[in-house]
C-alpha cells in the first residue's frame, strides 16, 4: 500500500477543494490555505461538462450537485438580430456523453466541494496568506504572513490566475497576463423580467441563451429556479474598436477574492449603449434596461500564456488550475480543466511509494494536462473569435454550417450535445492517467524514503 503524504494546498478556490478532495480520499493528509476570511458568497454560473462530472462522480459528489444545480433543458443560440442559430440539448448530453451537464453558481460549487473536503479530513484554514515558498533538502514549505512555517511532502498552488505559487516554479521571474475581453455580469430581478412580454419568456424557460454579435456576446439564464435572470455581456476588444479606459483597470475574473476592487461595479448605461450600438434584438434590449445598478459588475477577463513547466526543480511544488493554465471562458472549461487537474494529480500521486517517486508522479500529471490544457486554451480563444464575427463571408459560412446542422436529421442529436468537443467531453481522466502510470510505474519496485507523516 502507498504511504500517505501531507500535502499543502495553496487557495482554497474550485481547485484547491477539489484537489483536496481527490488527495484525501487517496489517504493523503491535506491541509488547505486560503487568503480569504471565509468562503465566497457571490458569483456566477459555471456549466459542468461530462469530463468534470466523471472526475467529481468518483468523488461521491455527483449528486450533491445534481441537488445544487440549476436546471436547463436547452441552450438557445441567436444571432443578435434574433436569428436561431442552434439549440443545444441536454438530454443530448446525456444521451451522448452520459452526463446532463450542470450550470451550479460560482460560490454553491466551492461549497459543496469545501464540504466534500472537510468529510474528507481536510484540514482548512481560512484567513491564511503565504508570504515565502522555500524547497530546500528538508523539503518543501512555505512561510505565513504571521511568521508561522509549514513543512510538507509536496505543495500544490492552486491559487489562481495571480498565483504566488508560479514566480516561484519560474525562478522568481512571472509571466505576463493576456488581456481577452472586458464581461459585465449583470442579475435582473424577476419581476422586472415577467412585466414585459418581450422578457417574461425567458425566464419562464428552462433554458440557457446565448446571443452572438460583432465583437460582442451574451450568455444568459434564469437562475434560482426563476427568481432572477442572469445575463452576461462580454466586450471583445479589436484595433478599430478597443476598450473603454474604464475597461483596463477592471479586476480578473478567474481571481475571486485578491483586492477590494474585485467587484468593481458596472456602468449599465454602457451595456444599453453597446446592446443599441451593435443592433441587437429588442428581447436583448429590453432586458438590458432592466439591469438595476447595484446588480452589475465589471470583470477584466485574461489568460495565462502556456508555462515552461508547473513543476519546480525539485518536483515537489506544483501548479493547478487557473494558476497553470487560466484560459477564457468560452468553451467553459476553466474550471472544468482545473476538477480534471486533482483527480490527475490524484491519481500520480497515489503511485508512489515513496518521497522519492513524488517527482516522477508529479511529472506524469504534468505531462498529460498540461498539453490537454493548452488545447482546450486555445480552442476557447478560437471560440470566442467564432461568437463575436462581424457581419461579412465569414460570419454566412458559419451560420450556413449552423444551418446544414439543424437539417442533419439524426446525426443533429450528435451536434445537439457539440459533439465536435467530444475530445474534451469524452475524455475518461482516470482511465488516460492509469496507463501512462501503468508505464512509469511498474510493478514491484522498492521503497525509498518515507513520508513526512
């Protein structure tokens, strides 16, 4: 049997939970650090595709989730004339992938897994900032605002898009954001929503809509079984058309919780000015008019270019989630990728024997995500040019290939689950990672040191 290890976790995010997570239920002793005080209490709705689901199902928190979710049944793209573009469905999902995919709020899919954690013996500690990260002979260990010192058998920074974690691995230098787009995340109360009958059908729907225009999209959706309307506006800058001063200096999304500023409010007179002046549909600008003030913040939307490496020299610190490989978010896969990166890393280190094979282990997890991550980085980069095309010959190709997909006759049940993503969705982490474990640790092999426990 493995021994266990401890194991620190930097950030106490979507990452960092489930990471922990997977550790633990491996045996592992775990203890979780985050910056915050508590838990978050706002956000917005992040899609769980079939790859996730997979990775939490083994975790014993499929249904817990299925409990928290919102729930859909379609997933309406329009042109932002009003044009049916494709109607996506999950029925479909399941049909094809075996998972209905969930839309769970930002701040439910962190609770549920903190609390997946802490049955799990995790030990967390809130209000906990790291100052140091140190790897010397006697292992790694990071040191505390308060002075305090940890010691571990292997550190995980799980801590977001700024990570304090990655200049570290990097050897004290970080890489430099990439700005992708500028998103208003806006909550429209229902009543306001049910008293035009323009808007009422929206919310009465089971449903989730999308809205794509030049340099501009929308995804939107009823949330909290109907009591309000959730609408997202996302704002593409281009060399014609760059962003709003006010824009630049908006916080990150992918980094909830680092600086007062993060939610930063929204100017909803901008939103009604870009809704007119891109022409969208009357539906979309009704609903725009009803956004109250104080429900609309600004989120500056970047990612990380690809990484040297999310191992450091040692091999016993590494990167996870948005601090490896924060991406856009529209394939909605962020956070996706990230519930992928525990159960790998899981996984590795569940193989070795020793202190001694963490470095291997941990560079078997890095050598399958870290290419599959980058992929998905860049197919979310090549999504959000496909939703944001102006008006020309490109935008008709692509709308005429919607087209010939709605006529496809029963292949469309293929098309209505995006099939064409069966590469991400399809993906059985555990069943990849096993073989490639198979190969870098074979049977019989020795015990080396042992664990810091």
């Amino acid at each position: 049997m493995a021994p266990k290890f401890h194991v620190l976790v930097i950030g106490g995010g979507i990452g960092g939970f489930a990471c922990a997570v997977g550790l633990a239920r491996k045996g592992h002793a775990v203890t979780v650090l985050e910056r915050s005080a508590s838990l978050q209490t706002w956000g917005g709705g992040l899609l769980i595709s079939s790859n996730a689901l997979r990775v939490i199902e083994s975790y014993g928190l499929l249904g817990r989730f299925q409990e928290v979710a919102e729930k859909w049944e379609r997933h309406v793209i329009f042109r932002y004339d009003g044009g049916v573009l494709d109607v996506l469905s999950n029925a479909a999902n399941e049909k094809v992938f075996g998972y209905e995919m969930l839309n769970v709020r930002r701040q439910v899919y962190q609770r549920v897994l903190y609390e997946g954690a802490v049955e799990q013996g995790v030990k967390v500690r809130f209000g906990c900032r790291v100052e140091k990260i140190d790897d010397s002979e006697k292992g790694p260990s990071v040191m505390l605002s308060t002075g305090e010192t940890l010691l571990a058998d292997l550190i995980v920074g799980a801590d977001g898009i700024k990570s304090t974690t990655r200049p570290f691995i990097l050897g004290g230098r970080d890489v430099k954001l990439q700005p992708n787009s500028t998103c208003y995340q806006c909550t429209i109360p229902a009543s306001l929503m049910l008293s035009s009958p323009l808007t009422a059908p929206l919310i009465n729907e089971r449903a989730i809509h999308s809205w794509w225009g030049p340099n501009t999209h929308w995804i939107c959706g009823r949330k909290s079984n109907g009591q309000s309307y959730d609408a997202a506006f996302f704002i593409h800058p281009t060399a014609s058309s760059p962003l709003p001063a006010s824009h630049v200096s908006a916080s990150n999304s992918h980094d909830p919780g680092k600086g007062k500023d993060n939610d930063r409010r929204g100017d909803v007179r901008e939103v009604i000015d870009g809704v007119q002046t891109h022409g969208y549909e009357e539906r979309v600008q009704a609903f725009a008019k009803m956004i109250p003030h104080e429900n609309c913040t600004l989120w500056k939307v970047a990612q990380l270019p690809d990484l040297p490496t999310w191992v450091s020299e040692s091999g016993r610190i590494v990167l996870l989630g948005d601090a490896a490989h924060a991406m856009s978010p529209h394939l909605g896969q962020g956070a996706a990728m990230t519930i992928e990166d525990g159960g790998v890393l899981s996984e590795c280190l569940a193989r070795a024997s020793s202190l001694d094979d963490i470095p291997r282990a941990v560079k078997v997890y890095e050598e399958i995500q870290k290419g599959r991550t980058e992929k998905v980085k860049r197919a979310a980069g090549v999504s959000g040019v496909w939703k944001t095309m102006a008006d020309g010959p490109e935008q008709r190709k692509r709308d005429e290939g919607f087209r010939k997909r709605m006529e496809s006759g029963e292949k469309y049940e293929f098309w209505r689950a995006s099939g064409h993503l069966a590469w991400i969705y399809g993906w059985d982490s555990k069943l990849e990672v096993g073989k490639e474990l198979d190969r870098v640790f074979p049977v019989g092999k020795g015990i080396g040191q042992r664990a810091r426990i």
